[in-house]
C-alpha cells in the first residue's frame, strides 16, 4: 500500500534500518522504519493511512513523521539524508539525499539495508555494504573507518546488539574500536547521549552479558573504576532481577526505574565520589536519591539486625529509596530474613499509618503543634509493634 501510494505521488519508499535486519533474521519487527526520497509529510498524510483513529505526528524540521495506530503499531518515515559530522563526537548536519547516500549513514552494515516498496521493484533487497553476508556470520562491521569517531553511542549500540543478537565485531571494526578508546572518544559524548545508551544497556535482560562485553571491550571505566568482581556481582545480578520480579508482582500500581537498581548495586563497593562523578555528568532521574542511599547502604545491615521492634526496622527502611531497598535485598538470599524484612515494609508497614488522626487526637484534647506530631509517630509505631489495632486500642493506650 505505502509502496504504491508513494509512487503515485512521485516519492520512491524503502523499509530501512532495524526493521530489515529483524526481518532478515526472522524476528518480529515491532515497528517499521521508512527512508522516502521526497516529500514525507504528502505520503504520511495521505488518506489511505490515516485511517480512523490512527495518530500522525509530523516534525517538518528534521524532515520525520510518526503514524501511530490504535493497535500500538507504528510506523516511522524519515526523508533519506546525507550526514556530514563536522567535528568527532559532534551531532551531524543533515542535507537531503538518496537511498544510498542515507544507508552509507548508518552505524552497522547489518542496519544499513533496505528493502523497495515501489511496486515494479518491489521487495528488492538494496545490500551495498554486504549486511545480509554480515548477518549470517554474526558479524558487527561498521562502514568507514571513521564511524566510531564521528559517533562514539555506536560503540555501545555495538554492545547492545553484541547482546541482542550473540554477535561478534569484525576485525578490522575490532581494531577501529581500540583506535577510538584510545583516543577517549567516548569522553567527548554529552552526559545525556552517554546515559541514554548507558541505559539501554543496563535494562538489557541480558545483562549479565552485557557486562561481561562491557568488561571484554575494555569499557569498564565508563561505569566504574575498577572492573566488577564478576563472580559476585553476578549473583547480585540474579537476585535483583528476582527482587524487581517480586516488587512488579507485588505493587503492580508503583512505578519503578530499574537503572537506579542497577547502578546502586555496580557501585555498592566503590568510593562515592566515583559514582558521584559520574551522576554530576549524567542526567539520571533521581540521581541524587542512589548517592543518599549509597551514603546509606554500608550501615544499614547492622543497624536493621540490630532493630529490635517492626517500627525501629520501618524507621530504617525508610530512609531507603525504592531502588535502594531492592539493591539491599539482592545483597542476601531469597529466604534471608532481611529480605523478609523488607519485603514486608514494602506490602504492609509502610502503609500504616496512625489509627488516630490529627482531628481525632485534637478532640481527644490535644492541641495542634509538634507535641501532636509526636504522637501521630508514637501511635503509627505501636500499631507496626501490634501493640494497638484500631481507633478503640488506641484511646486506651493513650489513656494508658
Ligand atoms: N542509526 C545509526 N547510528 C545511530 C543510530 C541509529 O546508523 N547512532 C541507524 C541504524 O541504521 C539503525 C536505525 O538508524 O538501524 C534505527 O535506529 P534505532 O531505532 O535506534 O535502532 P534499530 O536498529 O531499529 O534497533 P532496535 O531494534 O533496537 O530499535
């Protein structure tokens, strides 16, 4: 249909990029990428797509459009460019181009193929840079020696897709990657392109192997100091999947950003500075929160074993974040009694409040102020110590 509509107006189309590499190797293909030599906005625009319903979002100055259908289906068009990157690191200008010009663009010869919409050519595979041979090997290659400098996030989509895929760089785009750490190139990304991809990776499934790539690409540094006993952090790793499982299983309504439980766990045994030099430089949402709780951790398992009442282990719990309480638990087994002990402040205690309200307590004949605020936290905590269960426990226990 798009092939067909987009010859009519004159503005050859091709599937492009993920999309055609996912096809290629028989994934599913989530959403669909489209290259148009012309006009994008006539095609996304036109009344054989916009069906009822269906969401166009156009952005006339980067020459892109998003067609959203009510299925969750989306399809992406973006005018074939030329990109020229005037200096390492830097964003690139962009100029209008042809098919060839916008594959010769792109990171990995696996992404830089497209398939023909036009309905004479249609499904003809364009493979200039050999990306089908490179799929089958399972091969990373990128298309000019100087990729990885004009673009260093490509080094760490290479990771990405090292992971996803089980694929290995090429060796001579092996040889350009150690040319272009040794240049540090990865120091001249912006925080917020460093972390976005940072992210990507830390979210991975699989991320027991992407830090094992990470380690075997020399990458260590851009998270930590010193590489991570492996042997260990993998059994962290385990258990924090298990820990944010149980959380999603438990608190299906509570949101939870899971890079924040990553990082807290990777620097749990570095010097603070170190995780804080790199949250002065990366936009993390509540970046400040992991440094607080890093703050925290080391003191906490002495302090919780000592708690000897549920209010005193709540009080505790509570100066945790959500992702920190989570790092905590993934240090122990499944079945340990810290585990237990967070779990249960996090389905139960932390709910409870005091049985009594402020209105209650002033027509009890207590007058507002801090002397009444103490009470609220006396009376929260003698309910987490089962020591009053309902409004009628409680009078009494203030009496008493
Ligand atoms: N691309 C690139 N260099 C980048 C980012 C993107 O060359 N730094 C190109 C690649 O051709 C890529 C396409 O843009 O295939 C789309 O990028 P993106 O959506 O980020 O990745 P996908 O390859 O579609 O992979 P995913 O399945 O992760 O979405």
């Amino acid at each position: 249909v798009i092939g067909g509509i987009a010859a009519r107006l004159g503005t050859p189309a091709y599937l492009v990029g993920g999309c055609v590499r996912d096809l290629l190797q028989n994934r599913p293909a989530p959403d669909l990428d489209l290259a148009i030599e012309g006009d994008v906005r006539a095609l996304a625009e036109s009344p054989p797509l916009q069906q009822p319903h269906a969401q166009c979002q156009l952005h006339p100055r980067f020459g892109t459009a998003t067609l959203r259908y009510p299925d969750g289906f989306r399809l992406d068009f973006a005018r074939c460019r030329i990109e020229h990157y005037p200096a390492p690191a830097t964003l690139p200008e962009v100029r209008p181009g042809d098919i060839h010009s916008d594959l010769a663009r792109r990171d990995f010869t696996i992404n830089a193929m497209a398939v023909d919409l036009n309905p004479t050519t249609f499904g003809e595979l364009l493979d200039p840079h050999g990306g089908r041979a490179d799929l089958r090997q399972g091969l990373l290659r990128v298309l000019h020696a100087g990729s990885f400098l004009d673009d260093p996030t490509r080094i760490l989509r290479g990771l990405r897709f090292a992971v996803r895929f089980q694929f290995r760089l090429e060796k001579g785009t092996r040889a350009l990657l150690r040319e272009a750490l040794a240049q540090d190139i990865l120091a001249r990304l912006s925080g917020a392109r460093l972390w976005r991809e940072l992210q990507y990776l830390l979210e991975l499934s699989d991320l027991p192997i992407a830090l094992e790539r990470l380690g075997a690409w020399r990458l260590w540094p851009l998270l930590r100091p010193e590489p991570a006993d492996m042997e260990s952090l993998l059994v962290r790793i385990r258990r924090g999947h298990q820990e944010i499982d149980w959380f999603r299983r438990h608190c299906p309504d509570e949101t939870l950003f899971d890079a924040a439980v990553w990082l807290t766990i990777l620097w749990r045994d570095i010097p603070w500075t170190e995780a804080e030099k790199r949250l002065h430089y990366w936009p993390v949402a509540g970046g400040h929160r992991i440094l607080r709780d890093l703050r925290l951790l080391p003191d906490m398992p002495g302090a919780l074993t000592r708690a000897d009442r549920p209010s005193a282990a709540g009080r505790l719990w509570e100066r945790l974040s959500l992702p920190g309480l989570l790092a905590l638990c993934a240090e122990y087994p499944e079945t340990d009694i810290m585990v237990e002990s967070g779990h249960q402040h996090l389905r139960r205690q932390r709910w409870l409040s005091s049985p009594l309200n402020g209105k209650e307590l002033q027509a009890l004949g207590l007058t507002p102020g801090p002397r009444l605020g103490e009470v609220l936290e006396r009376l929260r905590n003698a309910r987490l110590d089962g020591e009053i269960k309902d409004k009628e426990t409680a009078r009494q226990w203030l009496i008493g």
